[in-house]
C-alpha cells in the first residue's frame, strides 16, 4: 500500500527555501540552570572569575555570577541550527553581536531569526544565507543578538536563483552603543582574586600577546558540546555528511575554547559585550590542538564606574608561529582555525 500521508519528519531548509524579509521562530524554549555553567567549565579551561564565583560578581554590582557570555551564546546559536544551517556547507561569519542583559541561572531562552540577505554562489549548487538572530528571555527582553552568514546546499539544482540581496553591516560597533550590565561597578575589583594584576591601562593598541597554553580537541568532548548546545547540523554529528569521512568541529567549541585560552594574559576581560566580526578560516577537526594569541585593537571609556572597554583580536591557530595571520596571497593561513574580534569589558 502506498501512503499518500504527508511526512512528518524534516529534512530542513535548503537554500531555495530562504526569502530576504522571512522571521523564523525557533523551536525549543530552554531553561538555563547551573547545570550549563559546570559543563562549559568542563568543556573548557573556563574560568574568568566573573563567573566562576557569585561572590566576585555581587563586588562587581551584579545580583550574582550570570551564565558565561559565550554559554549563553551557545544556547541562542544553537535553537537556530535546525531552521538555518542543518544542511550547512560551513558557517562564514559573524557581525553587529552585542549582549544587552546578563543571563541568569531560571532564565528561560528563546530564539527567532530574520533572513535579511541571500546570494546564490557561482556554482548553482549552493548559496551564503544571512540573518539577524535574536535570543530573549522569559519577559521578551532582548539578550542578546549577532548577524552570522551560512552557506546551505540547494535541494532543488532547478529552483530558481534568487535577486542577490547582500546586508550592509557594521564593521565595528561604536564603543557607545555597547551595553554594560546595569549595576557593574569594577571600582573595588579584587584583582587578586581574579587571577591577574593587568587592568584596562596596562594594554596599549597594537600589543600582542600570546597565550601560550594549548588544548587538543576530542572527540567526545565535542559530542557532548553540540549536544548540550542542541547543534544538530550534519557536518558535526554524521560521518557521511562530508566527502572524507571527518566530523567538523563545531565553530562555537573553537570560540569557548580560544576563549578560555586567553585568559593567561587576559585575565580580567572579564565581560564579553560586542562581536565585530568573525572568520572560520579553516576548518578544525578532532585531535587538533588549538593554541591562540591575541591583539590589542582599541580602548574606550565607559560611564559604568571603573570599567573601561578594550577591543581584541582573538586567533586560534593549530600551530606556527603566533602573531601570523595571513599569507603573501591575503588568505589567512592554514593554520589559523578563528579570527575573532570582539569587545571585552576591564577593570580601569
């Protein structure tokens, strides 16, 4: 018997399903305990003091620690993989990303999404989607939002090519339109125990500084990631998604990881709240061992008491000497895993 019943499964968007102007609800709630900070702290050598400890955060005028940024993050990223990039190619970049509210343990987070740009690519077989992703809590308010570009695989090599729609973003956020948690106050900041002495007018623009430490990715580590995260694209879980056989590391888990890494040196960025822009140069893959550097590319005042703003460059590389970033050619070399640049908040 033939069943004419229609399927309730899904295969996902494909790139012929995308319209500039379509605003994607994503499925599931999710609400966040301390149960997700353990486990990013297991993931990662996670443990910039902010939070790591409720102690530190109320001297810091903050209610109690919050979800790390990037945690937070991860949930937001996460809800929108099986409406964006579960038939993902690769996930490009990143822009106009500003965390407007600390998340806190009982928050529950949403996720919806707006394409607003797509380019079918040369080949007729895929083609880069942009959106603008928005996570909010369980009032409606905005925590967080980022601008990422996808390429997808088309499902139909016939569908029609789309008008090319390309976003015009901002290269950089201005320091003024960054937000600052309400209440923080770094003006009694215990630098002891923080970890480092370093404060906001020690770093001069243009310094580098490399972080030394290296951590190798497993393979399990990395399940357990795209698990906790709900990351359900192809490329990380299914073998034969990828013509050699490999599992792709997920983008995110290299971010958490460089991340963690800079705190030898960076110990007392202690808030992310702004993400310029970002690069997957190169894909990473399980048994690789991420090290990073970081340079220094601008400072700025704030009007919350004793925190200044320092903007950084953060590379991970899988080896090669630090501070290398692109060839002769201007292709990042093929070491470089990530080139992320990002605000941070300092004590001044």
């Amino acid at each position: 018997m033939v069943n004419t019943r229609p399927a309730k499964t899904n295969s996902g968007r494909f790139f012929e399903d995308y319209s500039v102007g379509d605003v994607i609800a994503h499925a599931v709630p999710r609400t966040v305990s301390g149960g997700e900070r353990a486990l990013y702290h297991a993931l990662y050598p996670a443990r910039h003091a902010l939070y790591s400890s409720d102690e530190f955060a109320r001297r810091s005028g903050l209610p109690k620690s919050p979800l790390d940024d990037l945690a937070a993050f991860h949930v937001v990223f996460g809800k929108t993989v099986p409406d964006v990039s579960l038939n993902a190619v690769a996930n490009l970049g990143y822009a106009e990303g500003r965390w407007l509210k600390p998340v806190y343990e009982g928050d529950t987070l949403r996720s919806e999404s707006e394409v607003i740009g797509v380019k079918q690519n040369s080949n007729g077989k895929s083609g880069v989607v942009y959106v603008r992703t928005r996570g909010l809590n369980q009032r409606d308010e905005t925590v967080m939002e980022y601008v990422r570009w996808v390429m997808v695989r088309k499902g139909n090599l016939d569908a029609p090519v789309p008008e090319t729609v390309i976003p015009e973003l901002q290269k950089v956020i201005p320091a003024d339109q960054l937000v600052i948690p309400e209440g923080l106050d770094f003006s009694s900041y215990d630098f002891a125990a923080s970890g480092e002495s370093h404060r906001w007018g020690d770093y001069e623009i243009g310094e580098t500084i490399d972080h030394v430490d290296g951590v190798t990715v497993e393979e399990a580590e990395h399940m357990m990631a795209t698990r906790l995260w709900q990351n359900t694209a192809k490329v990380h879980f299914d073998t034969t998604a990828r013509p050699d056989g490999t599992r792709l590391i997920y983008g995110g888990h290299v971010i958490s990881m460089a991340r963690a890494l800079s705190f030898n040196g960076l110990a007392n960025a202690q808030i992310i709240v702004g993400l310029n822009g970002g690069a997957h140069a190169n894909p990473c893959l399980a048994g690789t061992t991420i090290r990073a550097w970081s340079e220094v590319l601008d400072k700025a005042e704030t009007t919350a008491p004793g925190v200044g703003a320092i903007r950084l460059r953060l590379v991970a590389t899988s080896g090669g000497a630090p501070f290398e970033l692109k060839g002769e050619d201007g292709k990042y070399r093929p070491e470089v895993l990530l080139d992320l640049d990002y605000w941070a908040l300092m004590p001044l």
